[in-house]
C-alpha cells in the first residue's frame, strides 16, 4: 500500500506543451485580449453521425511521437471561478434531425445536416431520431478549409465525446456547443488567443468562449491531433470540472490518438513505445506514481531551466497511467470513480490518490507495479470504440 501524498502546486493552469497537448484557441474578427473573440467564417456544416475518417494529430515540431509529439508545451491561463462548475447534464430528448449521406469523388461517405454543394453519388437523406449532445462548428481564420476537414475536426469531437460518454459514463451537458477555429499566421494566432503565455502554443481552448483555437500544421495529421487533445481538455472542462493536472493531461494525451472511421474510432495505444519505455520508472513504480499525481499544475507543467526532458517525461507517463486505466473494466471503473467524484464538485480537485487506493483492485501499489511494467514493455495494441 502506497503513503498518499498531498498534492502540491497551485492550481492555475501553466505552462505546457503543443504536441499532442497544447492549449486555447480562437478566431477572428474584432478580437478583444481577454473575454470575447468572434470567427469570421460561417460555420461548417455539423456533422451528426458516424464520425466521418479521422485524423490524428498534434502541435509542435511533427517529431516522431510517442504521446507527446512536440516541444513546446504551453501554459493554461487562470480559469474564472465560474467556469470551473460543469454543466449540469439534462437527459432532455434531443430533436429529430434530417442527415445528409453521400460518397464524394475520392470515395469518402460525408453526413452532415446541410445537403452536399454539387452532384455527388448516393446522396440520401437520413431521419435521425435525436441530435449529439454536443454541436461543432469549424471554420477557418485565415485559411480555406476543405469540407472534408471542417468535418473531421466535427468527427473528431464527437467521436471522443461518444467514447468518453460509452466506456466512462461521462455525458456531454445537452446542447454544448464547441467552436474550432483554424489560424494559419503565428501572429494572428496570437491576437486571436490573446494570452501570451499561450502564443507559442500549438492549440488552446477558451473556457470563456468555447473555443478551440488551432495552428495549422504542416502535417493535416498533426493538426487533428493537436485538435483532439484540445477537444478533451474543452470535454473535461465542460463536463468534469477542473480535474487534477495528470489525469487531465493523461486523457488529452490518449484521445489525441483517438481516430475515428466508419460507425467508431480506435487508440493505436502501441505508437511511440520506444519514448514510452524511456520514460517507464524503475522498480515498481510506487514512488513515481506518487510523486506523478502529486503535481499540480506548475509543478506539472514545470518550465524552468533545462526542464523539458522531465517535463516530457511526466506528459509520457500521464499518458500511459490512463492507458493503463483504460486497459480493462476494473481500471476503467477506477478512472470512471474519479471522473464522476470531480464532476460531483467541479471546482476543486480531487484526491485522485485516494479515490484510486480505493476502488482500483489491489490499491495504488498494484496500480503502480501495472503501470510501471506497461511502460517498460509497451503492447502492440490498437485498442477499437
């Protein structure tokens, strides 16, 4: 049995990196440096079935990634007090929707709620009974978006709402509604977050504005997964509550590999296991369990000098706590017994050490050993949803 350790830090979200984590993002016009910031482009067309093809992706320089694919981990400004209390979740029946389904040229099957622009093959409309809890528009700053990645990025976010709703137990509050911003300019994408400790940032999301911002990458793939980890971050947020720092990050970092096709999505939990195992901890792993969820914040995202190989190191094994987490029923209820105490009190983090001691069979100490040996020999496994 493991000593619990009071957590320690301050919890005001800091510094922290773009790769597969990143930060807030946001959009257009009339841009004000703090509350509220308005998108030009109309909205893209809501996708509201099957998650379309998904992309992963990620900030930061495409190195090759584990989990955490870039260097540049950013910080998190302050939430307001009143954010931090997750919506309350109405069972409310959604309304009947009309869906549009049809094949484009490269063979690609498209849903959305507004028809297709031109002829297309089997374009049929679908009467949907209820629409998703949850809504997203995608729009492009200063960069044209093909359709086909507007509904990604709404695929994307439905598609690890769904997962996070069918293997946790963590409904979206009804009627959410998230907005995706696309910035291609460094600089614009800074005056758009307007937090400077966020404009090196790959992504970000802005409580204020349910906005997620995201620098388009070079890679398509490495965008999606950026926006994936964001789009967790805005779930949790939304959903949960101001979730200890390791967990938070953990869960961002495993559904930014979330890729989603056809009626699911898969976590291709094996990519990356060489950065895996270099940051798997000796032993038996209790002492670094400890010490992981006992970082808050700062003490998490840590950016003082020569920092950034721990840093990286506590993102990898945040990770593959959740990996293992996710695994298997038993850890998957543990994770589920966190998640509903957070989303119970929204505004002050739980004591993720005890919840886990308690309902994770054998306690922190069986969960460390597990933990542990997963890192040090990674699966080969693509985990489906």
């Amino acid at each position: 049995m493991l000593p619990l350790r009071p957590r320690t830090g301050i919890r005001i979200l800091a510094a922290w990196v773009a790769a597969m984590l990143a930060g807030c993002g946001r959009e257009p016009a009339a841009v004000e440096q703090a509350p509220v910031v308005h998108a030009h482009a109309p909205p893209a067309a809501e996708v509201i079935a099957p998650p379309a093809p998904s992309m992963p992706a990620v900030a930061g320089p495409p190195t090759q990634p584990p989990v955490a694919i870039a260097p540049a981990r950013m910080s998190h400004p302050p939430l307001p007090p009143a954010d931090c209390a997750a919506r309350p979740i109405e069972p409310a029946a959604a309304p009947a929707l009309s869906v549009h389904r049809w094949v484009d040229e490269s063979g690609i099957t498209h849903y959305s709620d507004r028809p297709p622009a031109a002829d297309v093959a089997g374009h049929r409309v679908l009467e949907v009974a209820g629409a998703p809890s949850i809504s997203v528009d995608a729009s492009g700053h200063d960069v044209d978006l093909p359709g086909q990645l507007q509904q990604r990025a709404v695929a994307d976010a439905l598609g690890v709402q769904r997962v996070l709703r069918d293997t946790l137990g963590i409904a979206a509050p009804h009627g959410l509604r998230l907005r995706v911003v696309f910035v291609l300019d460094a600089n614009e994408y800074a005056r758009l977050v307007g937090e400077p400790s966020l404009a090196a940032s790959a992504g970000a999301y802005s409580p204020a504005r349910r906005t997620i911002y995201v620098r388009k990458q070079a890679d398509d793939e490495i965008t999606f997964m950026v926006l994936r980890h964001e789009i967790t971050h805005a779930l949790v947020h939304e959903s949960i509550g101001n979730l200890p720092t390791p967990l938070n990050e953990g869960l961002a970092e495993y559904f930014g590999r979330y890729q989603g096709g056809g009626m699911g999505g898969q976590v291709d939990v094996g990519a990356g296991s060489e950065a895996v195992a270099a940051a798997a901890p000796a032993g038996d792993g209790s002492e670094e369990l400890v010490d992981l969820l006992a970082r808050e914040d700062l003490a998490f995202y840590a950016a003082e000098t020569n920092a950034g190989p721990e840093r990286e190191q506590r993102y990898l094994r945040a990770y593959a706590l959740v990996a293992q987490l996710m695994r298997g029923v038993e850890g998957r209820r543990a994770l589920a017994a966190v998640l509903h105490a957070q989303q119970a009190a929204p505004c002050s983090p739980v004591a993720v050490e005890s919840i886990l001691q308690r309902e994770y069979p054998g306690g922190l100490a069986a969960l460390a050993t597990a933990w542990a040996g997963a890192m040090r020999d990674p699966a080969v496994d693509v985990r489906a949803y």
